[in-house]
C-alpha cells in the first residue's frame, strides 16, 4: 500500500513542517510507502528553502519518503510548458529531480499528459528526454501517459479521442523500450478503454484509489475497487497480480 502526496507550492512553509509529516506517516504507518512530492514541487522546496536540490531530496528520502511521482510532466518541451504551465519548472529542472532521486535510491514513474497545444514531435521528444533518462539512471518504474480533460479549465482543446489514446500508448510502449512497465489510465479514460490499453502495450492497471482530486476537478470520474480490477484483467485475457510500488509481484 502506498500513499501519493502531491500538492501546491506553498510559498512559507518551511522544511520542518515536511519532514515532521514524513516522519509522522513513516512512524505511525511503517507498513506504507510515501509516494510523494513531483518535481516542480522539489525545484519549488530548493527555492524556498535555499537548499541545493540534493539536500533537499536527501533530508525528505531520510525522512520517510519512498518514491517520487512523475507530476507535473506535461509535455518535457519548454515552448509547450510555457505556454500550458509557464509557473512550473522547465523540461531539465523536471528530469534533474529525477536524476538526483535516482542517484539517491528513490524510484520514480514517469508521465505524459498530451491532447492540449503539443505536436506530434513535441511527444516524441517528450519520449526522447524519458528514454534518454532512464539509459543514465534505470531509475523510472514505469511510464504512464493520459489525455488531457478539458472539461473545467481555463485551457481549452478539442477531447482526444480514446482511438488517438490508443494510438500514443502503443507508441510509446515501442519507443520507451528502456521501460520494463507501462500503466494503463483508467483514471482519465474509463475502465473500458482502460481496459482495452492492456492490449496496445500496458502491462499494469494502476492501483485502487481511496481519493483523487485532479482529473474529478476537470471533469472526469470514474472509481473501481480491487474487485473490478482484477475483473476486467481477466476479462481481457489475462491473470491479475497485485505489485509493490516497486513492481515486484505480492501475489
């Protein structure tokens, strides 16, 4: 069992309040893995705290935290995160966290949110700069990719369709062939299509979630228990495992 902290870039909360609830959550619930902070968050810590990005990283690792989540990817092409994102770190900013968790021993996913103002080469190179990470490091798990919901926010773009979905997570499961899993996204695209995913190149459903607060905002909801998972696995031709974050199989 994990827990995912993700969160915004408070600007006065300093680094104790942070270690205190890693430390926290490690002594009360050792059991758990902290799945926590994404890379603009950690460039955001560095900032406020004015700590060098590896003290940082290094002081949260010794803390409690186990991994770190691929948030805040979008696209890794600063003209596209100018232009979606112009706040969040920039494309080597996001893959430096990276680099420097890795050398740490923490492991990380990695993430694509495409379908808003990308081009088809913005997503290859997207892909690039991922493949290009995990020759140096090994340290991603895995690569998760979902379209954009439109629905609720101030950006607006056409909704990808699941075909063109279909379509990336085929791609990208060929391209990244550095990366021994790849996620299928039920949480944006429904348990169908989710399901179908398992077909163009995912190997791993995802997880159940006791909360979620992104993609509900936007629009998107859909919920399944362990139950339905293991279902739709099955249905699809195949036998469901339950996995550690670290991709090692429980069952």
């Amino acid at each position: 069992m994990q827990v995912l902290l993700q969160g915004g870039h408070h600007p006065k909360l300093g680094i104790d309040f942070y270690l205190d609830m890693l430390s926290h959550i490690r002594g009360k619930y050792p059991q758990i893995n902290i799945h926590g902070f994404s890379p603009p968050e950690f460039n955001h810590f560095s900032q406020v705290f004015g700590l060098p990005l590896c003290e940082v990283i290094e002081r949260f690792k010794q803390a409690g935290l186990g991994s770190i989540p691929g948030g805040g990817g979008e696209i890794l092409v600063d003209r596209v995160r100018d232009r979606i994102a112009p706040l969040k770190c920039k494309t080597d900013q996001w893959l430096e966290v990276m680099r420097v968790g890795h050398e740490l021993g923490l492991r990380s996913s990695a993430t694509m949110m495409f379908g808003h103002v990308e081009s088809v080469d913005d997503r290859i190179e997207h892909l690039q700069r991922l493949r290009d990470t995990q020759d140096e490091t090994g340290g991603f798990t895995a690569f998760i990719c979902w379209t954009f919901q439109p629905e609720n926010t101030r950006l607006k773009a056409e909704t990808v369709t699941s075909a063109e979905y279909l379509r990336m997570q085929a791609l990208s499961r060929i391209f990244l062939d550095n990366f021994d899993n790849v996620q299928s996204s039920w949480v944006t695209q429904g348990p169908k299509i989710g399901q179908i995913a398992l077909k163009f190149g995912a190997n791993d459903f995802g997880s159940v979630m006791m909360e979620e607060n992104v993609v509900s905002s936007a629009g998107t909801t859909f919920r399944l228990n362990a139950q339905d998972i293991e279902r739709l696995v099955r249905e699809a031709g195949y036998e469901p495992h339950r996995r550690s974050t670290w991709y090692q199989l429980l069952t």
